[in-house]
C-alpha cells in the first residue's frame, strides 16, 4: 500500500534541506565576497557543491544518530514526517521572526517529544553526549577562536596580507561548507534512516536538497551576511568560521549535530578578545542562549503535542 505520510515525511526533509543551504552554508560564505575572493552567485554555486561533498562523504554518522541511536523502537512514517514538519516549521519561523532557533536544537527537540507521543524509549545516553557537547561548543570555540585570531594577527600583518587572505578565505568558506554539509544533512534525512532506504541514497536526496537551497535561496543572505563579516575585518572573519568548521568536524566524528550560529558567535568573542574586546554584547550574546534553549523545549512540545494529534488522525 502506498504511504501518502512516508512521502509529505521526503517532502519535509527536502524542505529541511533546503533550508539548511540557506543559512549555515551562506554564512560560510559571507567573509569570501567582503575579502573580494568571489561574487554573490558564484559564491552560492561554490558553497553548495561543497556542501554536496561535504553531505554525501561525511553525512552518515550524524544521519545515523538522528535516525537510530536516539530512542528505541524504531521512527514510524507518521514520526518522522511530525518531527521534520515541527523542525522545519520552526526553520521558517526564525527566519521570519528573525528568533534564533538553531536546526541542531529543533531537529532534536523534535524527535525527543515525538518520541513520549508516540511511545518510544528514549537513549539518554546518546542524549547526554549530545547536550554535553553543546554546553561545550562556546567554551571551545571562544579558545580556539581566539588562538586562531592571534595566529592571523601574527603571521599575516594587515598591510601585507591582502593576497593571502583572499585565497584564504575562498579556502575557509569551501571548507566551512563542506563540514557544514557533512554536520548538517543529517538533520534533514536523519528521521527517514529507518526505512530501509540506502544511506548513499538519503545523503545524495539531502545533498541535492542543501545544494538547491544554497543556489536558489542564499545569494540575498550571503550579501547580507558579508556585509556583518566586512565589519569584523577578514582575518576575524576566517577565524570565526574555521573555529566553527573545526567544531563541527568534531561534531562529524561523534555524530552530534552543532549549530553553526551557536559556534560562530561564541568564536567571534574569542576572535575579538584578540584585540581586547568583542563585538558580541552581553545583553545580545544573553538573549541568544535564552532563545537557543527556548527553541529546544519549544521542539519537545510541539513534537509532543503534533504526534499526539497524528495519531488520533490517522
């Protein structure tokens, strides 16, 4: 019998996709155009082959957490299309609201509460690792950010480094998206891992998808983007995303999702220490963490109560 929610599940995985080439792949590539390495549209095109690459090499182990090792019982059609449906709408509605809710807390969020709907064992071991690198992830990135600043300080003076600090950053941001296409694509195909479907397959699916999403939707994002860059002065700027793309290779390793925002802004005060201040405000950098928890429990519940409702439905 054809399963009408196994397929609106692909169309929200696609969906998902899509918008994580819009936004951690576009800040990848937001240094590159304020350093004059490359324009807006070939930008786009650079950064979303690289999160192909990135996505259909390195994508399984996270693919895999999110799929399989966070609760027991197996995800159901009816689940995976609730969790995707849950984490891509909020997707949409940071992006509106411009209410940093992070893909890495929602995807997760979401299959936690899915999970107490629908009845399933949840792995709190798996869990703790994951929500222990988090709570690590702005200690991490603010040492490794500000050790990377003060080697660029060092070793490429500003009034010799122009060259090199294009070539730089165009190397950083392929980087950068590949890593973020390799972390990232299992939050979008995670939940269908349970189908039977070859893995080669749902990463190529969700390669395909951050691809299209970097090509079609980020051009606007990454000039807006460059021009937060440009304010931070290139080497700033490379030591910032290297921070994030070095965090998020862990993150591959362990098969743990990270958010490229919660890295990025934690890196950029540890870049700014550099020079004796940060750019990142109290007040700002306070809100932030209260709204990347807020979208953690907001995924749970809606999860929860979106599961609960399915079911009756269906």
């Amino acid at each position: 019998m054809f399963n009408w929610v196994l397929v609106l599940a692909f169309i929200a995985a696609i969906f998902m996709g899509m918008a994580i080439g819009a936004t951690p792949v576009s800040s990848a590539f937001g240094p590159v155009i304020s350093a004059g390495s490359a324009g807006v549209l070939k930008a786009a095109l650079l950064g979303g082959l690289a999160a192909f690459l990135g996505a259909v090499v390195q994508g399984d182990r996270v693919s895999a957490t999110i799929g399989e090792n966070m609760i027991d019982g197996g995800i159901v059609a009816e689940q995976a299309f609730v969790i995707l449906l849950v984490a891509s709408t909020l997707v949409i509605i940071s992006a509106l609201t411009k209410y940093p809710m992070p893909t890495a807390f929602t995807i997760v969020g979401s299959v936690i509460g899915s999970a107490f709907s629908f009845g399933d064992g949840i792995r709190w071991g798996t869990i703790q690792l994951i929500v222990g690198y988090w709570a690590l992830v702005p200690i991490l990135a603010i040492a490794i950010g500000f050790g990377l600043a003060w080697l660029l300080r060092t070793f490429l003076p500003k009034e010799e480094s122009k060259k090199p600090v294009q070539y730089l950053t165009l190397f950083m941001g392929l980087f950068v998206a590949y890593t973020a296409g390799a972390n990232s694509v299992g939050k979008a195909v995670g939940p269908l891992v349970p189908f039977g479907i070859e893995m080669s397959i749902l990463l190529g699916i969700g390669g395909i998808s951050i691809l299209a999403g970097t090509w079609i939707l980020s051009p606007k994002i990454i000039d807006a983007v460059s021009f937060e860059y440009s304010s931070m002065g290139p080497r700033r700027s490379v030591s910032a995303l290297g921070t994030a793309a070095i965090l998020a290779q862990i993150g591959v390793f362990l098969g743990v999702p990270i958010s490229f925002a919660q890295a990025i802004i934690a890196s950029t005060i540890g870049c700014g220490l550099v020079a004796g201040a940060s750019e990142v405000g109290g007040k700002k950098t306070g809100f932030t963490i209260i709204a990347w928890i807020s979208a953690f429990f907001i995924a749970i519940v809606f999860s929860f109560g979106l599961g609960y409702l399915v079911q009756l439905i269906i």
